[in-house]
C-alpha cells in the first residue's frame, strides 16, 4: 500500500460525497492507496450518505465525540500507506493529487513531506483565490513519510486551529506549485468555529 488518505468527519454528510468522489476517481491505481474515514459520531445524515462508498473506503467510528485532533490521530495511526495525507471532509482534491505527491516522495528520499498550493472555493465550486502553501500553509493536501509522522508525535492534544502551520513546519518539506487541493469556505467550516482545533485555514 503506498498511500492512506485520512478523512476525517463530522457533521459534514452535505460535502462529504463531493469529497469521496474527488478521492475515488484518482488517477493513481485504486490498488496502491486506501481511503480511511474517521468519524467523530456525527449524529447528522452523514452514516446514511456514506453507504455507497462502504466498498471503497475503510470507516473507522469514535464511540464519543472526541475532536478532531484525536480523530485525525487515530486514522494516522491506522494507516496501512507508506505515505499518508489528510483530507477534511468538507474539501476535495485534484485526480492527480496522489499520484503527483507520490512521485515526488518515491524520487526524493530526504524530504519528509510534500505540500501543493490550493484554491479556496465557495460551495458551489467557484474559485475564490489561489493560494502559495509555502506562504499560507494548511495541513490538509500535505502528503507525510508516515514514519516521519509517527516519528513526531503526530498532532498534540494541546494543538489550536492556527498551529497546524506550525506542525507542518516541523517536516522538511517542498512545495509543489500546483494547486491540486480545494479548501472550502462556508460558515461550518472549523476556522469559523471558535475553539475548534486542527482544521487549515
């Protein structure tokens, strides 16, 4: 296995196919990267919205509500893939994201991970802007060695929702110059949310 996608949920069953289907239809094989969603007991339709996916996909369940920091952890720690990334379940990629970040790790042994720009988009998928991850870093779309991962300690308890820069900063990582990632801005979004933690911005 070469890749694990980490998705973690909550509440988020309006976005969450969107985000599914940008993962499933990925240009790499289906054979060399696992999708695991980990949910934080949405109690909204999301459980029923994920039925069809049950196939492709790996659904880990929280048995309380425990934030997203534990819940991003434990799907870090479950991970099959060489390589791990994360993909809020509310954003949606580019089909060449894996397979793009993939290469660039497989031929580059000293570089711990791997970051593409990112456009933010409206929830109709209109463009608001471009933006430089090297500038404006975010942790989703940042493809990790998981070794190099575990290895740090994965994200602390202790961990807000303007740290996860720091966090990516702890890694030797190149920046990509193409925007294979989409972070969506609506009011639901973590960042909107005061004292939620972990989520780009």
């Amino acid at each position: 296995m070469r890749v694990s996608v980490i998705v973690a949920n909550y509440n988020y069953g309006y976005y969450i196919s969107r985000t599914l289907t940008s993962l499933i239809s990925q240009s790499m094989p289906a054979s060399e990267f696992e999708i695991i969603v980990v949910d934080d007991c949405s109690n909204d339709i999301s459980m029923k919205l994920l039925e069809p996916y049950l196939d492709s996909i790996r659904l880990l369940r929280a048995d309380k509500h425990e934030g997203v920091i534990a819940i991003c952890n434990e799907g870090f720690r479950r991970a099959r893939g060489e390589f791990v990334v994360r993909v809020d379940a509310d954003d949606y990629v580019h089909k060449s994201l894996l397979e793009i970040e993939t290469l660039f790790l497989t031929e580059n042994k000293d570089f711990e991970a791997v970051c593409c720009d990112y456009y933010k988009v409206d929830d109709k998928g209109n463009k608001i802007g471009r933006f430089d991850a090297s500038k404006e870093p975010i942790a989703c779309g940042v493809m990790f060695r998981r070794d190099a991962l575990i290895g740090k300690g994965l994200y602390q308890q202790t961990c807000n929702v303007w740290e996860d820069r720091d966090f990516v900063k702890q890694f030797q990582t190149y920046r990509i110059p193409l925007p294979l990632y989409r972070y969506l801005q609506h009011d639901d979004s973590l960042t909107h949310k005061e004292g939620n933690v972990a989520h780009s911005t």
